[in-house]
C-alpha cells in the first residue's frame, strides 16, 4: 500500500501574522501585478449576510488587517451597525520555502473578527498609498448605483485631465475611511491535488497570547 501524500504544515512560528506575512510575500511575487484579494463578509439588514472581494491593503502598526472604503458604500454601513464579521484569503499555488519545495493551496480565516475605524489622525497616510486610479474612483464613481459604463470612463478621463493640468494633490475626500480587524482566531489551510490537507488554528487566549494547534479539516 502507498504512502498518503500529505501536505504537512510542519513548522509554524508562535504568531499567526508571522506565517501571514510569508504567505503573503510569497503570494505577491508570484502574483501579475502584486495585488492580493480577500473575502470579507459583513451582517447585512437586507440579506442576511453579504459577501464581497475587496483589495488587501495591508497591515496595521499593531498587525491587523486593513480595510479602506468609502463611508456611503454598504460595506461601512454594515460594519457600522455591526461590527461583527469574518475575512478569507485565497492563495493557490504558493511555494513557502518553510513548508517544503511543493506549491500548495493555501487558505487563511480570520474567525470571530471584529472591525475598528481608524481614527482620523491615521487616514492621510494610508491615502496616500492608493494608486491615482482609486483615489479617482472615490472622487467619481458612485458605488453601488446604476450607470452608463461610458460615462464613468468619460468622467474619469476629465477628472484626471483635470487634475494633472493643476499640477496639485488629489486631497483625501471626507468619505474616505479604512477599518482594521481584530480576530480571535486565525485559521490556516494547506493543500494540494491528491494530498491530505493540513490545517492550524490560532486561538487568542484571555492574556492576549497565542495557542496554536492542528485541527481536522
């Protein structure tokens, strides 16, 4: 009889954000444009529970993750109302030199999570990591809305026409916000085609500190 083929989290470091940051680094090299989506669902009046892919943007001086919206879209109601909510990464094909040669599908949960807006003070820095096409949209382009998609491209164009004659920075709107999400839990998935996934949960413990241990997928 053959051996099962596994895919073995065989070492994992004490913090949850320290295997994110790896998988992470190593997801964006190998990504076409360096950009990363997660899933983040919110509780929604209307639907019960609303899901969307949204841009990763980054982390928080104190390792949380990091959400920018606009403060009229759904999402920031949502998270107003309720701060409750849970966020997913999807990386496939990511090879993490700690884990062995072999790429691997990876999966990553932040369960039990709960949304803070930053404070005012902190906005401006994160602006002005946006790229001038996102700062655009959230000057022009109504989300959510019905639209006419020439027309957006039309009012993009003069915008940034505009903007580029003035010679000036675009200033952060007064809609403009961003989230970072405090988790209980941290959940990491490994697999890979014919193999037996592997799966270590991290459980925030009530002096603040990390239990990390397998648990079956």
């Amino acid at each position: 009889m053959s051996q099962s083929a596994v895919a073995h989290i065989e070492t994992f470091p004490p913090e949850p954000v320290t295997l994110f940051k790896q998988l992470i680094d190593a997801f964006s090299k190998q990504s076409i444009d360096g950009l990363t989506l997660m899933n983040l669902a919110t509780v929604d009046e209307e639907f019960g529970v609303l899901n969307r892919n949204v841009l990763y943007r980054g982390l928080s001086d104190d390792d949380c993750i990091i959400y920018v919206t606009q403060r009229f879209t759904r999402n920031f109601k949502n998270l107003q109302a309720n701060t409750k909510c849970s966020i997913a990464f999807f990386m496939p094909q990511v090879v993490l030199p700690s884990q062995g040669p072999n790429p691997a599908l990876w999966q990553v949960r932040l369960i039990g999570a709960t949304a803070e807006e930053l404070p005012d003070s902190q906005l401006d820095a994160w602006w002005e990591k946006e790229l001038l096409s996102s700062k655009i949209r959230d000057y022009v382009f109504p989300c959510g809305q019905p639209v006419e998609y020439r027309e957006l491209v039309a009012k993009h164009d003069q915008f940034l026409a505009d903007h580029l004659a003035s010679g000036q920075p675009l200033k952060r709107p007064a809609t403009y916000t961003a989230f970072k999400f405090r988790a209980q839990r941290w959940d990491f998935l490994k697999a890979g085609s014919g193999q037996i996934p592997d799966r270590v949960q991290y459980r925030r413990q009530p002096n603040g500190e990390w239990l990390a241990t397998h648990v079956s997928t």
